[in-house]
C-alpha cells in the first residue's frame, strides 16, 4: 500500500506568533484525532520551522519547507540550505512548486541539483511539476510534465526515489478556483506513474505517492482523492483554514 499524503503550503503568509499559534491549534487537533503516521505534513515558511518542531515533536504531522538553496553552504546571502532545514527538525521540502519556477527562474537543472542536495541532507521532497493553460490548450501537458521529470528527477537513483513524493499541480488550478477533473487528474496521475514504472520498475511506481495540487477545498477533495492514481493533495490556500485543512484530511 502506498502512503496517502496531505501537504499544506503555507507559502508567504502568517508572521511567528499566528504561524506557530496555528501549528499548536492544528496538533491539537490532530491528537484528538489522530491521522495515519506520516499522512500530514505542514510545509511552513522558514522562520517557522524552528519553533513548529518542538510543537510537533510529540504529535502525528511531519514538518517541511517550502524551498531550499540549490548550494550545500557557503557565501550565499540570505540563502537557507537544505542541511540547515533539516537541522530544524523539519523532514520534508517542497522543491520545483511552479511560483519558484515562474517568479524565480527555476528550470529543471537548478531544481534537479536542489533535490540531489535535498535527499543528500536527508530531506525527502515533495517534487512539483505540471504545466501551464497554454501548454494544455495546445496539448502539450503530457510533454511537459515528461520533461520535468525526466531532467528534473530521472537521474536519481532507485534508492534515492524512496525519498520522493510526487505533487502533480496544473498551474492553471493553482490559487485560482479552477480545478482539474478527477478524470484530468486521475489520467495525469496515471501517466506519470506509467513513466515512473517505464524508467525505475514496477515496484517503485506503485510506491510513489503522487499529490494532486490546486484549488483543492472540502467540497472537491473527497471526489479527487478517490481515484487509485491520486493519493492525497498539496493544499495552499485552503491549508491556511484550520477547518477546511482538516476537513480535506478526513477525506484521505
Ligand atoms: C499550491 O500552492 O501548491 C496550491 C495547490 O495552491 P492552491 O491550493 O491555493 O491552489
């Protein structure tokens, strides 16, 4: 059986006091109700992640980034690298989400040297990839999230791929109210297991959890999570919602 997931991602928002409040309401919540081990994870932004791991050191959710720096140390101001985001107590980081992609440049080089140096510090990484409007107006989403994988994440080694998850997130859904289908995602879900499968075998693909991101709220994340291909979500907005995060868990 593979791990169901939900992953929020905070992006830019809340300053330390409401960050580190909401993580407590959270762990709370999910000590009363307590979900399967390893199944949430909330991605915070940096200066939250110290503090948000001695909250969450006794409770059931893992704790992530949502980006680090594609250099293992040195003269690089105001970057934060994947051995110190570790050093936290964090477990997870978010690489390759399609505003660093967009916003900062980042192509399938820099976040294939990101992971490798991700996975060496001993994070596991929620890998994102899916294209945009144009791209699937034109046809062309298959061809794209190929692409992704195969520069950004097909040189690592069978070993090295227990340490990924998978978050399919068509950037037209992504913070816009628009979703895919379940039928969109399940046939994305299934392509990129398929590729999976084509490159490192069959055990692998039917290991690798694969998320599906954007616009996912409680009204949609039942129907979506119900198909075998899609194994729980990367939440943004609706992350930020003790209510609606919560709810989007139940329905794992
Ligand atoms: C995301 O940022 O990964 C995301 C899926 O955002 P939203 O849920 O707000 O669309």
């Amino acid at each position: 059986m593979r791990k169901k997931i939900v992953a929020g991602n905070w992006k830019m928002n809340m300053d330390l006091e409401e960050g580190l409040k909401f993580v407590g309401s959270i762990d709370k919540y999910f000590k009363e109700n307590p979900p399967e081990k390893g199944s949430v994870i909330l991605c915070t932004p940096f200066i939250h992640l110290a503090g948000a791991a001695q909250i969450l050191k006794q409770g059931k959710i893992s704790l992530g980034a949502q980006n680090c720096a594609s250099e293992a140390s040195g003269a690089y101001t105001g970057e934060v690298s994947a051995w110190m985001i570790r050093s936290t107590g964090a477990e997870y980081v978010i690489i390759g989400h399609s505003e660093r992609r967009s916003y900062y440049n980042e192509d399938d080089k820099l976040i294939n040297k990101k992971t490798l140096l991700a996975i060496n510090s001993g994070l596991k990484v929620i890998f994102c990839i899916g294209e945009v409007l144009a791209e699937r107006e034109s046809d062309k989403h298959f061809l794209i999230v190929r692409r992704q994988l195969e520069e950004g994440l097909f040189t690592l080694s069978p070993e090295q791929m227990d340490m990924i998850v998978i978050a399919y997130e068509p950037v037209w859904a992504i913070g816009t109210g628009l979703t895919a289908s379940p039928d969109q995602a399940q046939e994305m879900h299934k392509y990129i297991r398929d590729l999976i499968k084509e490159k490192y075998g069959s055990d692998c693909a039917k290991k690798m959890p694969i998320l599906y991101g954007g616009s996912c709220k409680p009204s949609n994340a039942a129907e979506i999570f119900s198909k075998p291909d899609v194994d729980g979500g990367l939440i943004g907005g609706a992350a930020l919602k003790k209510e609606d995060f919560t709810a989007i868990v139940e329905a794992l």
